[in-house]
C-alpha cells in the first residue's frame, strides 16, 4: 500500500546526532513528509514495534547498537517496511552488508538531500515487500577497493544490489583503475565465493591460442598438443571467470564465447562431446565496446549478452579525494611486505593531488612503492614527490628511443631465428622460448642491480613480490647475496 496518495507519509529518522536529525526532518518536511525523530536504536525498535513509520531512515553506528543488526528484527515483525541505511563508514563492506541485511538502499554520508527524498520516494512506489532477502550475517572477505568519494559509493551501491545474483556484468574503465578487484569482489562476497575465480586476460593470449586457453584441447588436436588439457571455463565450473581486456578477444573466438554464454556448454578444441559447465561470466575492458560494436570489431550479440549489468570505475583524477587514503594503504602494504616504513606529508599528498594520473590507481601504487624504496627520510615530502613525477613524464622521450631500439633488436633477433630455419618454420612454443629469453637476463640484472633485494627488484619491474619469487623459481635463476 502506497499511503504517501492517502496522506503524507511518515519517515523514521534515527541518528545519535541530534544536528544531523534536524536538518533530515526539516529537508523531508519540505518535501511533503511527516517526520518522527528516533535518537538511539532502542527508540528506533519502539516506533517499529507500535506501527510508525511508512520508511525508516536509520544510521549505522548509535550509543546502544549498530543499527545494520537491526535490520534482521525489523525485517521479522514489519517486512514491508523500508529501511534506508546512512553511514559515514562509506565502504564497500558496508554497503553491501546494508544490502545482505535487507536494506532498501543505503546513502554514504555527506550525501545530497535530493538523493535521500529520490530514495524516500521510491521505498514508497515498491509494490514487493522488504527489499533484500540475502542470508543476513554473511561474511565479507578482506577487499581492497578503497575509497570515500561519490564516484565510488555510486560503484559500491550498484555491487551491493549484485551479490545475491549470476547475472554476467561488464565492467569498463581506463586501465589501473582497478577492474580486476572489482570482479574479485562480486565473487568473494557473492554466493559463489566457495567455488574458484579463473582470471583470463585476453590481451596477453596469443590469438591462435584464445579458443584453447577458453575452452581446452583434445590430444593430437594440433602440433605441439601431446595431452588433453583443460580449459578455463572447466576450470570456472561452479565459480567465476573474469575475462579480462574482452575487447581484444578475436571475433572467431567471440563466436564460440556467445554459444557458451547462451548454452551453457561448449566443446574443446578437437573434440566432439558437449561439456556442460555452471560458470558466472564477468568481463572487463579499457575500451567502450559499443565503439568497437560500431567499428565493427566486436560482435553486438554479444556485447549485449556480455552488458546484462554495466559497471563503470571511475578514474583517479575524478576521485582525488581517495588520494590520501590509498596512498596510506599502499604505504601500509608495502611496509608489510619489507620496504622501509614512511609517511607522507599533507604537502606530498598536495602535490599528488595536483597530479593528472594517466595510470590511474597502479600509477599510484607504483609510485609510491618507488617512494619508499628510494627516499631516505621516514617523510615523503612535495619535492621528492615532485622529482618522483617529473622524472617519470622527462624520461618518457628517452624511454620511447630505448624502447624503439630494444624492438629493433628483438626483431633482429627473430629475423635470425626464422632465418635459421630455413623454409621451415620453428618448432611450436616459440612465444614461450622467446619470452624465457627476455626475462631471465631481466629479472638477474634486476637482482643484481638490488644486491639480491627480492622487494626492490619487484618494485623496479613493476611485479608483485609472489610473481618474481615464482619466476626465479622457474627461470633458475641464481641470487647472488652481497658478502659481509
């Protein structure tokens, strides 16, 4: 029943500050509402309990209790009644908790007024009951999204509503905004975070290899294929797989992706029988597919199946308000990871504010890592911030002659490798063995440039610590440690 067409509606406003109370009774009064102040949980449960309230507003932290554990009793003994979760806690955990708890909405504080009556007006037009039917009290795994800014509490509320849910997204955003941890997050907070996460960037598979990598092979299906192996949907069943840079993908490759998605079933490569599998399918791209639907080198049957719910991170330079807290917890991080402890002063995070961030959030991480491993004062100032960037944008020219002369080179080195063969092509692998070739003297000058320093090297090639102990491990390559 929409009571707001008999008579004005009446909102429960429950906050511990009695400020923030007044100036949401009087907004919602001007809007048409009657309005009923609650300054605790305890209050809040009495006017439930006897009837009051058409919605009900509520803050998550009061004197007598959090009030998202309310949310469950409300739910038991007035399951039609709304309830609008307000926080200054503007997280992703909190939003989604809000949501597992049956929230109709949840506003991080400060929000707009206009936001709040929009949401007021719209718990009031549901036809359903209680929004939220999610099991209350799930656990939360430990994500690293950070941020406070409204382009993210826009991205948090959207991922709360799509927990509970299978339906394929598409996330889009520049790239080092941080897609893959979003993906990362619907899984591990939705209801298969049991079941495996399978990440697959597209952009780093080589095309003829994309339908094997996707789906696997049979033995003898091509040169080089002396076993069957398994593919990333099989190895998805039951979980999530997260296939990045979709717009890179093949369009022969998109063809057999679209069957997948509309089926449920595909075959390997070389094979006949048909392999069910119970996959959600997140994709992500840097590029606006539906560009690349218009130039025509994505399919739009399934862009569309892909779009089912679009999501959009937002770039750094539209939320340098989260500046300071992701460079605190970059600093944390590699802090626990062995590099010198440091801090920042309020002048270093001016200056990183005053940055245009074409990296985005990776940019950030990666300078601040360099900050710590090559500043020798505890405190980071403005002028080693500075330097820190300037030295980055001076050597870009220089970077791309090095750059340019290091193609030349590879491509020499290829030519006589084609040209050793003769009429023949190279035997199958070539991509692995030309990569081993490149990184194994990479990663040993790297080490031996740190004196064996296995942090200060990741941080030079721009790795993840685990990534360069794997590939010593399987590179062979010996550390040399620096004599006492």
């Amino acid at each position: 029943m929409n009571r707001a067409r008999d008579k004005a509606a009446s909102v429960i406003i429950a906050d511990d500050d009695r400020s923030i109370r007044r100036v949401l009774a009087e907004a919602l009064s001007t809007a048409g509402f009657e309005t009923v102040e609650a300054a605790d949980a305890a209050t809040l449960w009495d006017l439930v309990t006897r009837g009051i309230g058409d919605v009900a507003v509520t803050d998550v932290l009061m004197p007598d209790a959090n009030g998202l554990d309310l949310l469950p009793r409300i739910a038991s003994v007035r399951p039609e009644l709304p309830v609008i979760v307000i926080s200054a806690q503007n997280t992703l955990v909190t939003a989604v908790r809000a949501t597992e708890r049956g929230a109709f909405d949840y506003l991080a504080k400060p929000f707009d007024l206009e936001a709040l009556e929009t949401s007021v007006r719209r718990a009031l037009d549901r036809i359903d009951g209680a929004a939220g039917d999610l099991a209350a009290g799930r656990g939360a795994p430990d994500v690293t999204l950070i941020g406070r800014a409204p382009a993210m509490q826009k991205l948090y509320r959207a991922m709360a509503r799509l927990m509970s849910s299978d339906v394929t997204v598409l996330i889009e955003g520049e790239s080092g905004t941080g897609k893959e941890l979003v993906a990362r997050a619907l899984h591990g907070m939705g209801r298969r975070r049991k079941g495996p996460f399978v990440a697959v960037n597209m952009a780093a598979i080589p095309r003829e290899l994309v339908e094997s990598t996707l789906f696997g092979h049979e033995r003898g299906a091509f040169t080089g294929a002396t076993a069957r192996a398994t593919g990333r949907f099989e190895q998805a069943h039951r979980g999530t797989l997260f296939l990045d840079e979709i717009g890179d993908m093949p369009l022969e490759a998109q063809t057999r992706l679209l069957r997948v998605l509309q089926e449920g079933e595909f075959t390997t490569v070389g094979g006949t029988r048909p392999i069910r599998v119970d996959v959600r399918v997140i994709a992500a791209s840097n590029k606006r597919l539906a560009d690349e639907v218009a130039a025509g080198r994505f399919r739009e049957d399934l862009y569309y199946r892909l779009n089912v719910v679009p999501l959009h991170v937002p770039p750094l330079r539209e939320r340098l308000e989260d500046i300071p807290d992701l460079a605190a917890h970059f600093l944390a991080r590699g802090s626990e990871q062995g590099l010198p402890a440091k801090r920042l002063t309020a002048a270093a995070l001016a200056a990183l504010k005053a940055h245009h961030w074409p990296g985005n959030v990776r940019e950030l991480e990666n300078l601040v890592q360099r900050l710590m491993v090559l500043t020798v004062e505890e405190r980071i100032g403005a002028e080693s911030v500075r330097q820190a960037l300037a030295a980055g944008h001076s050597g870009t020219d220089a970077g791309d002659r090095r750059e340019k002369g290091l193609r030349g080179m590879v491509e020499a080195h290829l030519a006589r490798y084609f040209a050793a063969h003769g009429d023949a092509l190279p035997p199958p692998g070539l991509y692995g063995r030309i990569l081993r070739e490149v990184e194994r003297p990479l990663i040993a000058l790297t080490l031996r440039a740190t004196r064996g320093n296995q942090i200060r090297a990741a941080a030079i090639l721009g790795i993840n610590r685990n990534t360069l102990r794997k590939k010593i491990r399987e590179l062979g390559i010996d550390i040399v440690r620096p004599s006492r």
